[in-house]
C-alpha cells in the first residue's frame, strides 16, 4: 500500500439515544468518552441500526392492490 494516502482511523462511539456502537472510524469530535483504558471520540448519530425501520422490521407494508382499486373507482374506471 502507499504510504501517506490512506485515512486515519480512530476508536470511536457512536451514540443513538440509549444504543452505543463502538467501532473505528475516520470521524472525530471535541467529545471523548475513556472505555476500557481507550480513549474514544464519542459521535451522536440520528438513526442507527438501533432505530432504522428497515432493520427492525417496523416498517409500514403498502398495499399496492388499494391503490389501484382507489385510482379505478376515482376515475370511474371498470
């Protein structure tokens, strides 16, 4: 690998209400939090896959057949 074109990464904690993540990353903050004796720059994050309807498997279903069946009778379609 070339020397002097790669990221440097960091111990860092991602925060998403009550869900902490710890990984590595190329971001930092002013905020660091010590865990086991690392320091980690602690990031707070929006969604996660903590709260990400996707990944929770709490997302709204469509119903795709309503839809049609709504358009027809506005139109007064058969």
């Amino acid at each position: 690998m070339k020397e002097g074109i790669h990221p440097t990464y960091h111990p860092v904690v991602f925060i998403d209400g009550e869900h902490e993540i710890q990984t590595q990353s190329t971001l930092t903050s002013k905020e660091t939090r010590e865990i086991d004796g690392v320091e980690h720059y602690v990031v707070h994050i929006e969604v996660s896959s903590y709260t990400h309807p996707f990944f929770t498997g709490k997302q709204r279903l469509v119903d795709t057949e309503g839809r049609v069946e709504r358009f027809r009778k506005r139109w007064n379609m058969k």
